[in-house]
C-alpha cells in the first residue's frame, strides 16, 4: 500500500466509525458536522496525494 492509499484508507475509516462525521438528521443525511480529526486525516491524505505527485513514494 502506498502512504497514499494508507492515508486515504485512514480517513475513510475515521469516517465510517467517528460518531461526528456519521451524525444524520432525521432523514437520514449526513449532517456534515465539522471534525477537527477529520480535517486532519484530510490534510494528512492531501499531503500523501502532492508526495505521490512528485514521485516521493518511489
Ligand atoms: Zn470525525
């Protein structure tokens, strides 16, 4: 896996799990509640994706 897809798979998994970012409204949408830690696993993949870009993983 790369530290990419690693990253990703982190945030993917904070939001399926974190009680914020899962937060629905009564009809079932996502209330997009903000989350400090989202925010971050998001920035750590964004920062993962430029590394990638530039050929940093290899
Ligand atoms: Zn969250």
């Amino acid at each position: 896996m790369t530290p990419k897809q690693a990253a990703f798979v982190r945030f993917a998994d904070h939001c399926a799990t974190c009680r914020t970012c899962c937060a629905m409204d009564g009809e079932g949408a996502n209330l997009n509640l903000p989350c400090a830690e989202r925010d971050r696993l998001h920035e750590e993949y964004r920062q993962a994706s430029r590394a990638a870009a530039r050929g940093g993983d290899r």
